[in-house]
C-alpha cells in the first residue's frame, strides 16, 4: 500500500494552527502526523488523497492570518520505515512509561517499556492524544479488567493496559496496516495472549456490557457517531476514554455523552487537545 505525504509549513508558526490542521486532515482521513521546522508532515493512503485538500489547508491557515505552503509526494510502501525511523524519537509518558522503538538505545529503566514498529500505523506517542490516553491508563487500574481499544494503531494502548493487569484486550482498527502492526507489537511486547486484534470498526461489537474500559482515540465526528455502539458495548459502572478531539470539540463530545446518561469523571489537556473520561 502505498501513502502520500503532506507536507505543511506555516508562516508565521502557531500550535493552535498547526492543531487545527491536523485535526481537519484526521477528519479527512490522515492516519498520523509528525512534526517538522514550522509545520508538519501528514499521511494519507495514496487512494483516498485529494488534490483539493491543499486549497482547504491554505484557507484554514489564512482565516488564522498565515501563510500554509502545501506540497505532496508519493511514499512508496517498502520506503515507510526508512521515513518513520528518521521522525520518530522516544516519548516518556509521567515518567513511568516510554515508547519507543527496536532502534533506540535508551539505558534508563522505565516501569512500562513499549518497542514499536510502525507498518505507516498511528499512535506512536508523538500526538498529543495518544500522550493523553496513555497517561490517563496509567492513572487507570487495569487489573482483571476487560478493555477494548478502538482505533488502536500501533496498539500501544491496549498494549499498555495488557501490561497493567488487563485480562483480555480487544484492539480495532479500520487499517490493514495497524491491524498488521498491533498484532506484531502485542507479540514482541508479550501480550499476545491477552490481546485480540481486529480489522474493522465499530460494527464489530456486538456484545453487550463486555467491556470494564473503553478507549476512543479516534476524531470528534466517529466518537459522536459511534458513542452509542461503544455505550451499548460497556458493563454498568465501566469507564471510557475519549480523545483525538480539540478543546473546542469538548462540548459536542459532553453533550453526546449526557445524552447517553454517561458520568463525566476525568478530563486533561495538552497543548490544543482534549481528553475525556466517562463512567456508565
């Protein structure tokens, strides 16, 4: 499979900008993002890109009062990890968990070590939610409980929480690639045997009140369309991790969860980005 990459420098940088953008391409369909000098790369299957995506991007940068130069180029599938290794530097989460991968030497122990590898999957650490939910799991208590990660990328949240105490994993994702990817990361992290990985999205769950905990890093407009199915899917008194969401999608995301009788019970910001805890 092969994968376009955007490229994105603004002028004059701003964060707020920079998040806004990547949230607009992940509703467009960009799997993951890393940062550049003053912008940052954005990737997208090569079929699902459109050329009119740029003009969107120069738009949204000048009702910011900047200036977005825009420039796409093909990545061909065999090339991916040459590009990841050159991006990706290890992330510590509240200094009690690192992500990294096969190819960094870090001596420094950490009471949860996760070793990725990518196959063009998001959720390395670098986003800010995926920062977010791993430190609201860490926070979690995992043990014995039965947990579903939707939208799991690399996997590293299931991951994480198998490494917590979590019985059984189930992770989902839409992507062949993240599908391959978690399913090799939950093997060389040894969770294996606790972690179920699917390709597809929400329609798979179709068991009701399976799940103790619910981790939705995905974008506003699935998490709002999809909140129901992950309602239907809880045990009573379960929580749900929200993320993948601006600050400003806060209120649409509160509003679709009263609607649902959820409990708001957490919530922590990084940067321009949002995240949500729920009970049932």
């Amino acid at each position: 499979m092969d994968y376009i990459e955007l490229k994105v420098s603004l002028t004059p940088y701003s964060q707020e900008l920079a998040d806004v953008l990547v949230a607009e391409l992940a509703d467009a369909g960009f799997e993951s993002f890393d940062d550049i000098e003053n912008g940052f790369n954005g990737y997208i299957q090569e079929n699902l890109f459109k050329d009119d995506i740029a003009n969107t991007v120069r738009q949204v940068a000048q009702d910011f009062g900047a200036t977005a130069a825009v420039a796409h180029s093909k990545i061909v599938s065999q090339n991916w990890n040459a590009v990841w290794e050159s991006n990706f530097e290890p992330i510590v989460v509240d200094d009690e968990c690192i992500l990294l991968a096969h190819f960094h030497n870090v001596d420094k122990p950490y009471k949860y070590r996760i070793v990725m590898e990518p196959k063009m999957a998001f959720g390395t650490g670098h986003h800010e939610t995926t920062y977010l939910m791993a430190s609201g799991i860490l926070k979690h208590n995992c043990a014995g409980k039965t947990v579903l990660d939707m939208g799991t990328g690399t996997g590293v949240l299931g991951i994480l929480a198998a490494m917590k105490g979590a019985k059984e994993v189930d992770a989902i994702d839409i992507d062949t690639w993240s599908y391959e990817s978690a399913l090799e990361n939950a093997a060389f992290n040894g969770v294996a045997d606790r972690t179920n990985v699917f390709c597809g999205n929400a329609a798979l769950l179709t068991t009701p009140e399976k799940y103790d905990l619910v981790l939705a890093n995905i974008n506003r407009n699935i998490l709002i369309n999809d909140m129901p199915t992950y309602y239907r899917s809880m045990k009573p008194g379960a929580t749900i991790f929200f993320s993948g969401i601006l600050l400003e999608d806060i209120p649409a995301i509160e509003v679709s969860a009263a609607a649902l009788r959820l409990k708001k019970v957490g919530e922590n910001r990084r940067n321009k980005w949002a995240f949500l805890a729920f009970e049932k």
